[in-house]
C-alpha cells in the first residue's frame, strides 16, 4: 500500500514537472507604437492608425515572399518609387523601429528607404536603407552590402551586413535606440553602433526606391514596411520575422 502511494506521488510530481517545464509561445502586440504599416497587398494604404496613403509612380504589384500575387511592389531600378507623404509620426528623434522585407535583383548603389534631413539640399539621409558599395573613403565597388545609415547632427552613421545574396527576400529591421543603432537580418542581429546626437524632423516626405537625385534607383521587390516610434527588443523583433 506504501509503495503504491509512493509511485502515485511520483507519477503526479512528474507530471506537475512537466507541465511547469513547458513554456508558453511568447506573443506581442504588433500594433503597440505602430505609426506607419504599408502592407503592400494591391494598394499602398496605411494600416496604421494614422492611416497615412502613399503614392507611387511606375511601381507594379508583383508576388510576395510567400509567392502570393499582387502582394509586393516591384521598382524597375530606372525611375519607380513610392512617396509617402511628410508627417510627424515618421518624425523620429531618439528612437525608432524600421522592419521591411526586399528582394533585389542587383548589386550596384540603389536607394530602398530615404527619409531627407530638414537641409533639402544636403544629400545625406535623415534615416534610411540603401544596398551594394564599399564605404565612401574606398573605390566604389560592389559588395552586396545591406547598409542602415541615419544622420545625428547631420553627420552621417552607417552600420553595413555584407553579402546578400540576389533574388532573395530578406527581412531588414533598423533600430535606433538613444546612443545606439542596431542592424538586424532576418530576426538575427548583424552589427550595431554606438552614436552621438538626435535626428532632425523634417516636412519631406519619405521615398522608397530612389532618394531625391533620382541617381540611386532601387531593382527589386519591396513589402510590408512597418514603422515603430519606439526601439523593440530582440525577442519581438525574432516573433515578427515568424509572421
């Protein structure tokens, strides 16, 4: 009898272990300080509260990453870009989340988000995402780099992920938080950068696909741009790439 209620205490403490032991899936409010979402699916309307609609100019829908049609844009690399109109919410200062998914087809310099400082005529972004040369001291050549770069002070930061590869979606995630910038690839950080100073608010508006010269275009496929005014964690930042 004594052996018997032994083993039944066991079997219940095993089972108790077991449960305590798995973990719940962690989940997060993609929608907490969202202040533009461009989903791309036929349209460019913002998801966002602010719902804030882009304009595009020679773009045409193509498949996403998922191969579903008419659920990306796809920029020609001559003059195709979209224009989402100046606004406070995309007026970041000290921190900020950019999440975007591309597939380029090229490997030379081409702009894919360009946010111009308040200076119109300086050509150095406010924040903003390019692809494919070596840093600016160096013989410009390609290298199939992602690079990150904003402007505090109007002083030009890079973080650079070197050697995508064409014809490969990839989800790009930048990250500005106070003293730091963060380049994450695909859910995974790449590389970050400590800085100094603010950015500057602007009333341009943001392009993407080419920057104001129209010299830099963008080849490839863009969706699901999503803006945040707060700098988000590692861990939300792995549960949106599974999304």
């Amino acid at each position: 009898m004594r052996t018997t209620y032994l083993i039944s205490c066991i079997i219940a403490l095993l089972a108790f272990s077991s449960c305590s032991i798995e973990e719940e899936e962690q989940t997060f409010d993609l929608t907490q300080k969202l202040v533009a979402h461009y989903t791309f699916d036929g349209n460019t309307k913002d998801k966002s509260d602010f719902n804030i609609t882009a304009s595009t100019s020679g773009v045409r829908l193509t498949h996403d990453r998922y191969a579903n049609p008419r659920n990306a844009y796809y920029f020609d690399g001559v003059d195709d870009k979209i224009v989402i109109p100046a606004n406070d919410h995309i007026n970041f200062t000290k921190q900020f989340t950019i999440n975007v998914w591309i597939k380029t087809d090229a490997t030379h310099l081409q702009q894919v988000l360009y946010k111009n400082v308040s200076d119109e005529k300086q050509l150095s972004a406010d924040y903003g995402i390019s692809l494919g040369y070596t840093p600016k001291d160096e013989v410009q050549k390609a290298t199939n780099d992602i690079i990150f770069s904003i402007a505090p002070y109007g002083i030009e930061q890079e973080l650079r992920k070197f050697d995508y590869e064409k014809e490969t979606w990839y989800m790009v995630t930048c990250i500005l938080k106070d003293d730091t910038m963060y380049l994450y690839i695909n859910g995974k950080p790449a590389v970050l950068k400590y800085i100094d100073g603010e950015l500057s608010t602007s009333s341009l508006p943001l392009l993407l696909g080419n920057d104001p010269t129209g010299e830099n275009p963008f080849k490839g496929s863009i969706d699901d741009l999503r803006m945040y005014s707060e700098a988000k964690s590692l861990d939300f930042i792995e549960y949106l790439y599974q999304q």
